[in-house]
C-alpha cells in the first residue's frame, strides 16, 4: 500500500481499504490476521501492480484518482470516495453474499394461536433482502443489522402445537438457506399451575439476567409490577438496568414480547443508573434501582425511585 486512509468492514467482515496514492481500493474477503495477506479483488485498477490514476487515461467507471473514502449498505453495495475525480462510485454487490447462519431465536417457546408477535433471529451474514421462512414461507421481515432480523407472525403460523421451523434464506450471488432452528409450539390451559406466557426471556428453562444482550425484550432483577386499572397496561420495575418497562396489555403479551414504553433510560440498550453512574446527578427523567411501582384509577404511575430516595410521579398518558 501506498497512503492507505479510509477503510471499511461490510456484514460478512470483508474488509475495504482505501489505498490512495495507489489509485486504488483493496478488498479482502473475511481477513485473518496473517501478516502480509493478499488482497482479493482491487478497484479502479486492471490488476493488483498497477497504480496509476485512471489507469494512465481518463476517467471512466473502471478507474480512480486518489480515492479517500469507501463505505458499505446493509445490501453489501460499495461506495467510493473517488476524490481526484470530483465524484461518488457505486457499486452493486461486488462480493457475493456469504451463507447465513442462526445462533438463537427470540422466543423459542409460543403459546399456539398467539396474537401476532415479533420473532427475533439472531445469526450471522445476513443482509438487507435477508428473509425469515416460516415452515418455508417467507415472512415480512426487517433488517435490523448482519447479526439480527425480526419477523412478523401471526397466529395461523404458531396455529398448532408441535414445532415451527425457522430458516433464513439470503438471495444470489452467493447466500443460500440458513439451517433449520424449532420454534416450539405448546398449548395453553387454565385451571391449573403451569405457567401460560413469559417476558424477559425466550423460553421457560432460561433465567440469566438480559438473556442475548439488554433490548426491550429482557430484565434484570425484576423487584415489583403493576398493572394499570383503566388501560389493562402492564409495568416493570427492572431495578438492576435502572429503568421501567411498560407493555401495552397484561392479557395480551405474547412470549417475548418487546415492551413499548422505557422510563429512566434514553432507549431500550441503555441501563446505567441516573445516565451516568455512580456521582451522576438524579432529573426528572432518570433512575436508580427502581424498586416499586403503582398506578391510580385515573393512570398516573408512581415509582419508588430507591437509590436516589425518591418517589416519581408520571402523569398520564406515559409514553417514551
């Protein structure tokens, strides 16, 4: 290299080089940390010695003059900095997507003929087109990132007891089908003492603390809850990630269902207590170890706020 500057890492961990006095980007395809290694395929040059700008012509789509930037999209489409030129390049796909794979699903465990609910995956390659399959139909899926995908189902997918079966599939060049993952399907009964739904974790057997990393979806040291009179709306008090979580309908939550409100944090991935620590100032919009809540007739929530040793009143309506 020759002034290597910006570089970039797409979701399957390729890496880009800006290599600018070279006239030139690199890429290499998932590096290891051997030193020395070769590049795979090189940008705005006809092979990997050669070095001048616009390949010693003009400029043309083949060709760069001292490029600056590179960046990537959650399709993997490249984009190049093409400086010296007065210009932005892009280029569609130019690696082939790699294989998906899924770790964990979020929840595993559904009560059949549940509500629509969100399905989270967790795995690896995943990009923009990514789709989940349901028993090899695909739902409506969100991209949330090359590690994570979120699926929309609905109740004729968890219809029957048994097992559902969750892959992922990515679209050529490259990617393919996931191997299979089992949504378990039980049934759900009253008049008797086995527990029917759960939130904070995906399944009845697991009970660590932000089980698959703090969202809105887990707890840590659960110390009170209440259930709002008028609105039917459920609250936690997740005392040790220092905030309240909120979910819409104590009868209708659904097996790992996100909450929809937080109280005391900025957002759903953040936990330290009065944002900020130890020494950080209590307001009106943070927490510390929250210990109990209740809520009035009327909807207004009141929470023990304990280590700032305080009560906190929220009017409704509450939102975020």
């Amino acid at each position: 290299m020759n002034g290597p500057y910006r570089l970039v890492v797409d979701s399957a961990d390729n890496l880009y080089v800006c290599d600018a006095n070279n006239n030139r980007v690199l890429e290499y395809n998932a590096p290891n940390t051997s030193i020395g290694m070769a590049a795979n395929r090189v940008f705005g040059q006809i092979n990997f010695t050669a070095n001048l700008s616009n390949q010693g012509g003009t400029a043309s789509a083949s060709t760069l003059n001292a490029p600056f930037d590179v960046a990537v999209d959650s399709s993997n489409n490249v984009y190049i900095m093409d400086t010296n030129n007065f210009r932005l390049l892009g280029y569609d796909l130019p690696v082939p997507n790699t294989f998906p794979s899924q770790t964990s699903l979020f929840p595993d465990v559904i009560a059949e003929s549940s509500a629509a609910f969100s399905l989270r995956v967790d795995g690896a390659g995943f990009v923009q087109n990514s789709a989940v399959l349901v028993n090899g139909i695909a739902r409506p899926t969100t991209f949330i990132g090359p590690t994570r995908l979120s699926a929309a189902l609905t109740p004729a997918d968890v219809i029957t007891s048994g097992t559902a079966t969750i892959t992922v599939t990515t679209p050529a060049p490259g990617g393919g089908t996931s191997q299979l993952q089992n949504l378990k399907i039980y049934s759900r009964a009253n008049l008797d003492t086995t527990a029917d739904r759960i939130i904070g974790q995906p399944d009845f057997v697991t009970n660590t603390a932000n089980t698959r990393g703090l969202t809105a979806r887990t707890l840590n040291l659960v110390i009170d809850m209440a259930v709002d009179p008028k609105s039917g709306r459920f609250w936690v008090a997740d005392s040790a990630n220092n905030r309240m979580l909120s979910w819409p309908s104590a009868a209708a939550i659904t097996n790992g269902q996100p909450a929809d409100i937080v109280l005391g944090q900025p957002d759903f991935t953040s936990k330290i207590a009065n944002f900020g620590g130890p020494g950080a100032t209590p307001t009106a919009s943070n927490l510390s170890a929250p210990s109990g809540v209740v809520v009035d007739p009327a909807g207004n929530l009141y929470v023990s706020d304990s280590i700032n040793n305080r009560v906190l009143l929220y009017l409704t309506p509450i939102v975020s």
